[in-house]
C-alpha cells in the first residue's frame, strides 16, 4: 500500500525539493499551500499530488492536509529581517497546533520538523562556532527572530516528544543553494565542515536535502534527535 507524506511549506526552496522527492520516491502527498503557482508544474500535476488552500492559521485546512498521513514534515521557514511584520512565536504556535492535531490522527507515524543550523539545541547548549555565526547573521542579515523561532519551536517539541503518539526528528542543515545535487547528505550531532561552510557559501544543494530530508523519515536512530545536515 502507498504511503502517505503531508507537507507543509511546499512552496518554499526547501519544501519544493521535499515534495518532489517523496514524489520521486513513490509516496503520495498531500500539501497545504496559498499559491499553488509557485509549485513546480512538474510537481503541481502529480497524479499523486493533492492539493490544499490554506495557511498557518487555517486550522481545518491544517487538519484536512493531516488527515491520513503516515508521514508529516514541517519546513515553514520564520521571519528573517522583520520581526515586525511576522511576530516572533506565530510559526511556533503553527507547530504547537500542527503537533495538537497529529495527536488526534491516529495514522502519522513520524513528524519531521526542518529547523535552522544556528538554532540551539533545546538544553541551550550550541556549538561555539554556531554561536559565532548566528551573531553575524544576526546583526547582517537580521536572522536573529528566524533562530528564535526555531528555538521556541524545537524546546516544544522536546517537551512533548515522550507524550506524542508518534516519533519526532528535527533536522538542522546548514547553508543551502540551488543545483544539479548529487551529494550524498549524512546526519550529525555537531555540525560539520560542510555545514559550516555552507552557512557562507551554501554548500548544500536543496534536491539534497529533499532526498535526505524524505528517506530520514524511516531513519529509527533519528527517531527524537536533532542532528545537523
């Protein structure tokens, strides 16, 4: 039988490259998006596409996306640059209702939410050359209310990960860029050079990350980790 993938934040660089990439791999998927215009053609006709109009505050359209999922990745990205017009915590409570209606369908297995490489790990602990970096992006690009986003994101779902019915991963890659692929992505506990890298030079292709980021649903040992990619 097919197995089913809802993903939500289809439309963004991250998000295209997963939606292909479950499609590429045999699932069906099920996206919740405002424009379907910014969807590949390609992927837009999947005969094993379907399609949903709604947003973060769309609570039924939300539910309806969820609705029969094996599988549900989040790669809604936050506010980078202005704080003012998309207040931080609107995408944690996105993630917050999004976990609430999981809990009430039975059939999702795995939730993986795609973070930021410069957000800390729950405890707060975080690397030093993380540290670093997202001072620097914080102050040049104004990143800082996207990582605290991702922060208030991944501290939830630590707190609820032993509560849920069903497994929890959320990935942490680094620097991304558009390209042909080809690169086989590995998880880690700390972020590697790549990563590293990537955050300046965007080392990371994002066909990559859709291909890692779909077969790491049925990856066990990420099962309640938060590796980098």
């Amino acid at each position: 039988m097919t197995e089913t993938i809802a993903i939500f934040g289809a439309t963004g660089e991250c998000g295209r490259a997963i939606a292909a990439a479950a499609l590429d791999q045999g699932y069906r998927v099920r996206v919740m998006v405002r424009n379907k215009a910014k969807l590949p053609a390609t992927t837009r006709r999947h005969p094993h596409l379907t399609l949903l109009r709604g947003d973060i505050l769309s609570l039924g359209a939300i539910r309806d996306t969820v609705a029969g999922a094996d599988y549900v990745i989040n790669a809604v990205g936050g506010p980078v640059g202005r704080p003012n017009v998309f207040p931080v915590g609107r995408y944690a409570g996105f993630v917050r209702d999004l976990v609430g209606i999981m809990r009430e369908t039975p059939s999702v297995r795995v939730f993986l939410h795609a973070s930021g490489c410069l957000a800390a790990d729950p405890d707060g602990s975080q690397p030093l050359t993380m540290k670093i970096v997202g001072a620097v992006w914080g102050h040049c690009v104004g990143i800082g209310p996207n990582t605290e986003e991702h922060v208030m994101e991944q501290q939830y779902l630590e707190s609820v990960r032993e509560e849920v019915p069903f497994r929890t991963i959320c990935i942490r890659p680094g620097g991304l860029r558009r390209g042909a692929g080809g690169a086989e992505l590995v998880a880690s506990e700390r972020p590697s050079a790549r990563s590293l890298s990537g955050l300046a030079f965007g080392t990371t292709d994002f066909k990559d990350l859709g291909i890692f980021t779909v077969q790491a649903l049925k990856d066990e040992s990420l099962y309640g980790k938060y590796p980098y990619v």
